[in-house]
C-alpha cells in the first residue's frame, strides 16, 4: 500500500518570496550556526559527554531556532501578510492564525 503524503491546509507549496540578499544571507547564517550546535551536540553525545551540559547545549539551539523563527515570522508579517490584506486577502490572517499556533506548540 503506497501512502501519498497530503498536503497541509491553506499551504500553496509553490508560492515562492522574494528576499534580498541580506536577508537571505542573514537567515542562511543562522541556521548555519544552528547546524553547527546539532553537530557540536552530536559530538558531545558520542564522546559520551555529561548529560547536563548536553541538555545546556540543546537549550541554546532550541533558543536559536526561536531566533530564527522569530526573523522570519516579522519579515513574513511585514511583507507577505501585508501585502495579501492590502490586495483585499483576507484568508492569509487564516493562515497567520494557524501559523502561530504551530509556532506555539
């Protein structure tokens, strides 16, 4: 039996952003330091380091995702959201809704 994923509610997979350069690049920073943390983590695991400093390590990702959620979520909401409710979108405050109560978990 052959599972076909589906797709999430009010999610357009091909709508697409654009970004500038600097933020683009600022965002790919970040998650490269997060990168960096998951495998400075993963060592530590492997080199059977004491719990709590892994525990330490992973709150400091955990913090830095929220970082980065917390960049993207204001660009999204200065220009993505913006602009649909001033072209008379009303269903992206929806999606808006939606969005944060994922974030919020």
């Amino acid at each position: 039996m052959t599972i076909i994923p589906r797709k999430p509610p009010n999610v357009n997979r091909l709508s697409k952003k654009y970004r500038s350069p600097e933020e683009k690049k600022a965002l790919l920073n970040r998650l490269s330091r997060i990168e960096g943390q998951i495998r400075g983590i993963r060592g530590m695991l492997e080199n059977d380091a004491y719990c709590a400093d892994i525990l330490v390590q992973s709150a400091a990702v955990n913090a830095a995702v929220n970082g980065f959620n917390k960049e993207l979520l204001s660009s999204h909401i200065h220009s993505c959201v913006a602009d649909k409710i001033r072209s008379g979108d009303d269903e992206v405050i929806d999606e808006l809704v939606a969005t944060l109560q994922k974030l919020m978990k």
